[in-house]
C-alpha cells in the first residue's frame, strides 16, 4: 500500500495509532429493494436487533440512563410502534423508507406533546430510530468500533464521542468538524488525539493509519519508516507528559514566582474518576447540559449529581454552570429546533429564563446542594445585567421557598461567564460575584468565526489583539473591584496561549482534567515581565 499524508486542523494532541474505523452518518442512505416479505423480514430481524442490543445495555446501567433504556426496551416491544411501518411495506416502500416514515410520525408527536416529559423523549426516540436503521442500512454501530481504534468520519456528535469506550486509546479524524466544537473539547479532555477538517478525503481512509493531533496530519498505508517515526514521537510526547505529570500535586508558579490557579472543568463525576483532587484548585466549570440532559426536571437527581461534586471536591469551591443549551448542544424538546443560526439564538441563560419552570428545578438544586459545600453557581451566555438580576431573584425566591419547606439550602455566590463580546466590553455593569471568560465563545463571537466550521476555525484567534484586549479588560475590572476572574474556555490548557493569558492579566485558569499537568508544566515557563504577545 502507497503511504498517503492528509492535512487537516489539530483538534487534539497526541498520536493515535490503529485501524480505521468509518463512522457513516445515516443521513438519507438507501439500500437496493427487495420483494416485500424479504422488506418485511429485513424490517422484523433489524427490530429484534436493536431490541438485543438495548437489553444487553440495560444490565450495566442504573438510575436515570437505565429508565432511558428501559423505555427503548419497551417502545421496541410494542407492535405499535412498527404497525405503519409493515403497513407501507404491504404498500410497495422499502424497509428503511416505511421505518423512517413511521417513525417521523410517532417523533412528531412526542416532539409536539405539551407534557415536556414527552418533548424529552424524543431524543430518545430517536435514538431508536437510528438504531434500527443502522441495521436495515448494514451500516455498524459506533459503539462497536474495537477499542482503540481510530473512528474515521465526515462528524461526530458530543453524544456518540460519549458512548464510545476510549479506555483503551484511539483517536478520531473527521472530514469536517472544528477545533472549538464542542466534541473536539470533550477529546482533549479525554486526551484523544483528533484531527478535523480533511475534508472529502475522509472517504478513502482505510486500514492502519497513524493520527497526529497536534500536527493536525493523517498518514495512510504508513511505511516501515513512518510507523518507526510514529512510535518514537509517541515515546518521546509520553515522556514530556510523565514529568509533567509527576509535578501535577504541585501549585504553578511563574518562572518569576507569580502563583496561578488551576481548576478543572468536568461534565460529570466520569470526569474526576481516579484524578486526585488536591492536585487542582477546584471546579472553574460545571457543563450541566451533559450532566442533567435526561433529568431537566428531576431536582432529586439533580441535587444528587451537585452534591458528588461536592462531596468529591473536599472543601474546595465547585463551580456550577446553568444549563448553557442551545448552540450546538441541543436539547430536544428543550431548545428551539429550526433555528438559522443557532448560535446567534436562544441559548444558555436566555433559554432558562425562557423556562422558568425547569430554570427553577435547577436553581432549587443548586441551593440544596450549596449547603454542603462551597458551591458556587455561573450563568452561561449573560448578555445585559437583567439577566444576572432576573436570576438572582429567581434564586433568592427558591431559597425562599426551601427555607419555608423546612430544607436545608443556602444561597450560593452567583458570577457570570463572559462570553459574549458586548458583556466582555461593558463587564462592569454586571454586578457578579464572580466572572469566568469563555474564551471559545468570546473567540467565536469577536472573530465572527463559527467555532463548529473547519474553514474558519483559522480566524477564531484567541491570540488576536481584538480579543486579548476583551480578555484584559476582565481581568483589569476583576483586580479593581476585587472580584475573581477566571478563564474556563480551552484556550487555558493550550500551552501556545497560556504565556498571552497570563500577560493580559489572568491569575486563574480552568482546563479540561487531563490537561491540567501540561497546563502547569507550561505556566512555569512563562517570564511575565518578558515581552511576547500582549494585550
Ligand atoms: C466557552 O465558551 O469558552 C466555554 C467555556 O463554554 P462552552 O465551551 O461550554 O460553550
Ligand atoms: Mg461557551
């Protein structure tokens, strides 16, 4: 085989290293059709697959997830549920075009329902659909993709990335994508090297290939020599990242002596499952959207989730961000579907403040749980200070409502991220308790350069002066009024940055668990006097 180098953008350091596996999306694929009993047997035996392999799922699962696995179970069940679908076979359509149109029906009408319940479920449903598809299409199912093994695709959502085990190493290239979306985040926390944006090439990717995340290159068909080259890069990344790691428990301190806190930003307990905590300063950032998904009105879950936090973190602050959906987390039934541009739209606080119901559930949580703890709660998106105060009264009215009930609560300190250029201009109007800039979305927004597409991702510069200059800003307005300024986008952990962060006057960064050593190991070669890229 011909060794072939493919260029796109680094998502992800590192190097991965195995076969490819190709991820197809479903979109609109088609299949050759049959007569109609073998439609009709083609549609039954994807059924009985589907309906094997969530049973197989439900027995490793608890709480809420195995309550989403057993509603699969028992919609696949149901001969309901597949009535049209063997109806329009009868009527001459193939498997897949009968499965589909049944199930767009039955999806409608949960997506339509007035029980938010229902409107919730219909990602599940969804779900469901693809999963049988996969198997009348013959296309596999990510989850059995080997471990360890490279998914090679035109994109990946945040929830497939999840799904997949990656205990065992991989990597992922995708043809599109960006180094700012929200999976290439979830990558670098995971530490799974990815490149995106090698466009339609990603098509002809087979066979053992070796990923470079930091380099942003493919190579196919890897000679001798290029494997040999792959395997002591390999060794030598492992070695930077063994003394790095070996200094982790230690607190970063500039070259000239300048401390700097380090917090980390989780989407959940799998996050912090064996890193120990006193290597960090915190939690700067709780995704929430992750986290409490399938539990938008569960306060009882919720509290749960908040309170392992806590409980995990020993005494040190947690910073719990409000549902940030919307943008390219959707929540179905929950954010709006069809918008032009989702992220110039409702998303974040403008969303809770639009669902009072479920923003409450959320904030009663919150207050429960901040009387364990130092728990601190951080609105995603604020755009105008009414925001902040509609949500602190909001707050103190729950907290009202839990002191009446008789329930142990306690009002927690309220900050703001800012993310949102004209917030970051005017940031001292808003009269938080504390700021965290997110600088993905900042860069976004500032640089007019959607951080989901891959041919812009090149404009969405952390490093240009317009945005540094924003970030400055904050961090001038923090030391002044003497408020706490952090940074919770991933421009903390990139070690290219940090020197230009720090300079612009940052003393606290929050990055991605598996990034904090390599965070710290870079802050101590920072000069802060020394001239570089300023504000
Ligand atoms: C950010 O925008 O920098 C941030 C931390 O929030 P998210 O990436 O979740 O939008
Ligand atoms: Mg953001």
């Amino acid at each position: 085989m011909v060794e072939r180098r493919l260029s796109g953008l680094p998502a992800s350091p590192g190097l991965a290293f195995g076969p490819a596996a190709i991820f197809r999306a479903i979109g609109e694929a088609t299949r050759a059709k049959g007569p109609v009993a073998s439609e009709r047997q083609t549609l039954a035996d994807a059924v009985a697959a589907a309906l094997e392999a969530v049973t197989a799922l439900a027995g490793s699962l608890e709480g809420e997830a195995a309550d989403i696995v057993g509603f699969q179970i028992a919609l696949l069940d149901d001969d309901a549920l597949t009535e049209s679908a063997y109806a329009a076979i009868e009527r001459g359509e193939p498997a897949e075009t009968a499965w589909r149109q049944a199930m767009a029906e039955e999806i409608g009408g949960y997506e339509n329902s007035d029980d938010p319940y229902f409107r919730a479920r219909s990602a599940d449903l969804a779900d469901i659909r693809d999963r049988v598809l996969r198997h009348i299409l013959g296309l596999p199912e990510l989850t059995q993709a080997k471990t360890g093994s490279v998914i090679v695709g035109e994109d990946l959502s945040p929830s497939a990335f999840l799904g997949i085990d990656w205990s065992q190493g991989g990597g992922i290239v995708l043809g599109a994508g960006s180094p700012s979306s929200h999976v290439a985040m979830l990558a670098r926390g995971r530490g799974v090297p990815m490149v995106v944006g090698i466009g339609p090439d990603w098509r002809s990717v087979f066979g053992v290939i070796v990923v470079d995340g930091a380099a942003g290159t493919v190579v196919t068909g890897p000679s001798p020599d290029s494997v040999a080259k792959a395997r002591s890069q390999a060794g030598a990344l492992g070695a930077a990242r063994a003394r790095a790691e070996a200094r982790m428990g230690e607190p970063a301190l500039t070259r000239d002596g300048t401390p700097v806190a380090v917090m980390i930003n989780v989407a959940g307990m799998a996050d912090v499952a064996g890193f120990p905590v006193a290597a960090c300063d915190g939690i700067g950032l709780t995704r929430t959207e992750f986290l409490v998904e399938q539990a938008l009105r569960d306060e009882a879950l919720q509290y749960e989730l908040y309170a392992q936090l806590l409980g995990w973190a020993a005494g040190r602050p947690v910073t719990i961000r409000t549902l940030d959906a919307g943008g390219d987390k959707p929540i179905p039934g929950y954010t709006i579907a069809g918008e032009s541009n989702p992220f110039l739209g409702l998303r974040g606080i403008r969303l809770s403040l639009r669902h009072p119901d479920v923003f409450r559930i959320q904030l009663r949580a919150l207050a429960r749980a901040a009387a364990l703890g130092p728990l601190k709660i951080m609105l995603p998106m604020v755009t105008a200070p009414h925001e902040l105060e509609q949500t602190r009264a909001l707050l103190e009215d729950v907290v009202g409502e839990l002191l009446t009930e008789g329930g142990a609560c306690a009002l927690p300190a309220l900050g703001i991220m800012v993310e949102v250029p004209a917030a970051a201009m005017a940031v001292d109007a808003f009269d938080a308790a504390f700021f965290s800039i997110g600088s993905n979305d900042l860069t976004q927004y500032a640089t007019a350069a959607s951080r989901d597409g891959s041919e812009v991702a090149p404009y969405a510069d952390v490093l240009h002066p317009g945005v540094l200059a924003m970030i400055a800003r904050v961090a001038a307005h923090g030391a002044a009024s003497g408020r706490e300024v952090s940074l919770c986008g991933d421009a903390g952990g990139d070690p290219r940055l940090i020197a230009a962060l720090l300079r612009a006057g940052l003393r606290t960064l929050s990055v991605s668990p598996g990034l904090l050593a390599v965070t710290k190991a870079a802050i101590r070669e920072v000069e802060l006097a020394a001239p570089g890229p300023a504000a």
